[in-house]
C-alpha cells in the first residue's frame, strides 16, 4: 500500500504516461501525407533525372548505416540498463571495469571503419555527378543575383547572331567550357525578378525550359554573391559563387514543371529566389528559344564577375 493507504501503484501513472506518449508517436509517423510508396525515398521527392537514382541510393544507404548503429547503440544501452541495475537484495558495489584495451580498440576502430565506408561511397558518387568529360547536347549558363536568376541558352537559334565562344556577356566563363559551346551560337535568355510568375502553375520566379531525355550542362555564374542552384527533384545542387565558375551535368527523364530555389542564404531577400523548370520535349524546347528570339530576347545576359588570375591559375592547374 502507499503511504496514504491507497493501493494504487505509483508506477501506474508513469505507464499512462508512457502508453500515451507511443500512441502519440504512432498518430505522428502515420497522420502524414505521405503514402506507403514514400517511405523508401526516406523525405526525398521522386526523382526526374537520369542521375538523381544514385543520390537517392547514397541518401537510402546512409540511412540504414545509420540505423544499424541506432540499434546497436540502443541495445547496448537498454542491456546495461536492464542486466546491469542495481540488485535490490544486494547492496555492494559491483566489479568495475577499468583499461579494456579490446573494448577501447573496438570504439576507437569501429566509427572509423563508419566513416571511411561513408566516405568511399560518398566520393565515388560525386566523382559521377560531377563528371563533365561527356560533351553536352545542352549548355544553359544559369547565373544567380540578388533576387532572382537569368538564363543563358548557349544554342545556335535562328534570328539570332553572334558566337559564344567571344561574347563578352560571357567573359566570366572559362574557356575549358566555352570550347565546348556550339559554333556561332548566337543564344537567346530569359531572366527574371522576385515576382515573376509561371504563367501555367501561377509559381513564382522566372522558368528554364529543358528537353527531355537530353544530357544538359549548367554553367553556373554569380554577379555578386554566393548562391546555391538548386532544382529540387534533380535531387542535386551546386553552389553558384562568384568569380569561380561550377557545373554539372543531368539528363532529365521526365516531363512536368518542377519548384527550383537557391539553397545559400544569400541576403535579405534570399527566401525569394525561387525559379521554376519545365521539362518538355525536344520539339517543344526548340519552339521555346525560337519563340524568345522573336521576342527580342537575343544575345546573353551578364554572366557574372569575372574570375581573379588566382582562380584561373588554379583550374589551368587542375587540367
């Protein structure tokens, strides 16, 4: 009985308390709006992108390495708990455990075991992705300002003259890219502010337009500060920094309007810099640039701030 004569447990609330706290977890990881076909993807949206498979299997495989340590460290501890508490009829200290050299060798030599495995997939993997040995069929030159983007279609486009390879729009870009432009690539561009709007979905921030099943190349350029080029079901994202030009190479496979946004804060008005990709066909995208160039969109934009002698040096270095 408790001291106030009642004979209910005290342990009892404490199991209320704890039944109720699981059922809240249950209501929690199951009252989403996710379907039992998302959980593989783990948060990750559904991929549309001939190289977004080997993100999503890295992201997957980090996770149940992640797990696995989970569940042994959680057993680890709940065995101590249990088999190890304090004896109610016994009231000496038990035998303390001082200088295990084989236990000591396993913690120390086990996480690097961990992180060496991490660190063999994670580098095979972006070595992939960032691999641009393979010439494009597609150049965009994407370039970040503060608050929105523009885009740069290095394309050979009827109406519009020019080269590429010497427009001084493009300056910023290095020549290891710019030998890969198509010849007389005139070019026309898109460019947007923060209330631009996707004339179909209503989204905000201007639209890229990209063929489908066709390997694009993202030269990404900056005019003032750091940004980050990120299109959210391409599951891949590069930061946009100026005076250093990044690129990356995707394919995309599937057709749709996708959200895009810089993932580097940037300033003040960095939530919006928000862009949108429509992915369409071949067909479409070629009427797409014809129709910007009877816009008068013709020529590039400003590509950005062109690269210091250090930086150059370091990339004629790195060849």
């Amino acid at each position: 009985m408790s001291p106030n004569g009642s004979d209910r447990s005290p342990r009892r609330p404490m199991r209320r308390k704890l039944l109720q706290a699981l059922t809240a977890g249950l209501v929690l990881a199951t009252a989403t709006g996710c379907t039992y076909k998302d959980f593989p993807r783990l948060g990750m949206p559904t991929p549309t992108t001939e190289e977004a498979p080997r993100i999503l299997s890295l992201w997957q495989g980090s996770w149940a390495a992640a797990l696995a340590v989970g569940v042994l460290v959680w057993g680890l501890i709940l065995w101590s708990a249990f088999f190890h508490r304090r004896s109610r009829t016994k009231v000496e200290v038990p035998p303390q455990t001082r200088y295990n050299m084989p236990i000591e060798a396993l913690y120390t030599v086990v996480p690097i075991i961990i992180i060496s495995v991490l660190f063999y997939f994670t580098a095979r993997d972006e070595s992939k992705l960032l691999d641009t040995s393979k010439k494009p069929d597609v150049t965009v030159n994407v370039v970040g300002f503060q608050w929105s983007w523009g885009f740069n279609y290095i394309e050979n486009v009827p109406g519009s003259t020019g080269d590429a390879k010497t427009d001084k729009n493009l300056d910023a870009i290095p020549d290891r890219f710019k030998d890969q432009f198509p010849a007389n690539a005139g070019g026309v561009y898109d460019v947007g502010t923060p209330g631009t709007r996707n004339p179909q979905t209503n989204n905000p921030g201007p639209t890229l337009w990209l063929p489908k099943g066709k390997t694009v190349r993202f030269v990404l350029t900056s005019r003032d500060v750091i940004h980050s080029f990120w299109v959210v079901p391409f599951l891949m994202k590069q930061d946009v920094i100026p005076g250093h030009t990044n690129a990356f190479q995707v394919t995309p496979n599937k057709e749709g309007t996708f959200l895009g946004k810089c993932a580097e804060l940037c300033g003040v008005d960095h939530s919006r810099m928000l862009f949108n990709v429509k992915v369409v066909s071949p067909e479409r995208y070629e009427q797409h640039l014809k129709d910007l160039a009877k816009k008068g969109q013709t020529g590039y934009i400003p590509a950005g701030i062109a690269q210091t002698s250090h930086e150059k040096n370091r990339e004629t270095n790195n060849l």
